[in-house]
C-alpha cells in the first residue's frame, strides 16, 4: 500500500466518521426536543394560561399589537407579520415549556421591533436559500451528466450548483444565531412577565437549549443533502 492510499483511506475514513457524527447529531435533535418538552411540561408555571401571557406581553412590550392565533400539530408553533400562532399544546397550558415556546415566538416579535431591517434582509435570504434549494441536487445531477458530454459546461452546471449549496448553509448558520437571540428575549419576558423563580428560569432555558439544537441539527441535514441520508424533520 503506497502513501497515496493510506492519505486517501484516512480522507475517506475521516469523512464517514463525520458524516456518523452529524447524522447522530441530527438524528438526537428531534428525540431530545420532544423528551424535554415532555418533562418540563410536568412543571406549572403560573396561574394563568399561555395565550394570558400572551396578551399580557403583548399589551405590555406592543402595545396590543401582537395577536395570537391557532395552529394544528406539535411543536409547530411560529410568529409571522404581527401574529404568534400557537400549537394546541402550548396555547391552552400553562406550564414551562409552553411558556418558553410562547416567549420564543414573542422573542422573534422583539426583533422584528428592534431591528426591523435586519429582520426583513433575513426573511429575503431565507425565501432566495429555499428557493435555490430546490434545483441545487437537480442540478448537480444535470452537471455529473454533462460530465460525459461537455466537460466545460459541466463545470459551469456544477460551479452553479455548488454556490446556491452554499448560500444555503450560510442561510441556515445565521438561522442559528436568529433562533438564538429570539430565545434570549423569550427568557427576558418570561422573567419579566411570568413571575418565574430562579430553577423555572433554569428549567425554561433547557427547553430553548433543546429546541435550538434542532436548527443545529437542521444545518447538518443541509449539510449532508447530497448524501441522501437525511429526512427534512424541523421543529419550530
């Protein structure tokens, strides 16, 4: 065996061990979400329910503007234009972990307030990453094939394919940081307005922590699209 194929078998076994790693990551993400959730929902948080927080958040930081409606599922709770939309288990409960979803969504309406500019450059970003996700791997495919056709266009097609892959990975790291500065806020309102002692403060952050992880988790799977080992399974 010759030093070539000792660096190409490390370099090939380097890349399985990642893509192991990143998968079990992504994988656990999801599992770990849903567990904590489960926990912490136990764990009352106050007297009144969610949507009272709500409104009383609202009332307090937006002067009323913030409205609250429905949406079905679990864990597909999301702010959009003015309007936090509740899963059926958080907006009827009154526990630590649908308070913590609830001031996520109300953390993403502080930002929208505070910094409306950079709010509105990442929406573009976000609507131009899943616009291009959807002809990255086609694309791809066209340029393996003109591989044996026309090696110039080849490279162009798969040059193409390589930047709108990118420009999506970027998208989702800076995902992160905006789900994160959301849940910062979301704590500084449940503190503000829930009247949570120092361990339900802690609790709460553990439910944030575990959601955060599932937009680590989902910059992973953007990551290993090309592998086709990964399922699209986003939390809020």
């Amino acid at each position: 065996m010759t030093i070539l194929d000792i660096v190409l078998y490390s370099l090939i076994g380097v890349l399985v061990l990642v893509i192991v790693v990143c998968l079990a990551i992504a994988n656990y993400a999801g599992t770990n979400l849903v567990t904590v959730f489960e926990k912490y929902e136990k764990y009352n948080a106050d007297f009144f329910d969610t949507i009272t927080l709500a409104k009383n958040i609202s009332n307090g930081e937006f002067g009323g503007k913030i409205q609250v409606g429905d949406v079905p599922g679990f864990l597909n709770d999301y702010y959009y234009r003015g309007t936090i939309y509740l899963s059926p288990r958080v907006a009827s409960a009154n526990n630590i972990s649908a308070f913590s979803v609830c001031a996520h969504e109300l953390g993403h309406a502080m930002q929208y307030r505070d910094e409306p500019k950079k709010m509105k450059k990442f929406g573009r970003k976000v609507m131009l990453s899943n616009t291009l996700s959807k002809f990255t791997l086609p694309l791809f495919v066209v340029g393996i094939v003109c591989i044996f056709f026309n090696i110039i266009v080849a490279v162009a097609v798969l040059s193409f394919a390589f930047i709108m892959f990118f420009v999506g990975l970027m998208t989702k790291l800076s995902t992160i940081k905006i789900e994160k500065e959301a849940s910062e806020n979301g704590i500084k309102l449940l503190q503000k307005y829930a009247n949570l002692d120092e361990n339900q403060v802690k609790y709460a952050k553990k439910v944030l922590k575990a959601a955060k992880l599932t937009y680590v988790a989902s910059f992973l799977k953007s990551m290993l699209k090309w592998t086709m080992l990964v399922n699209k399974y986003d939390f809020y």
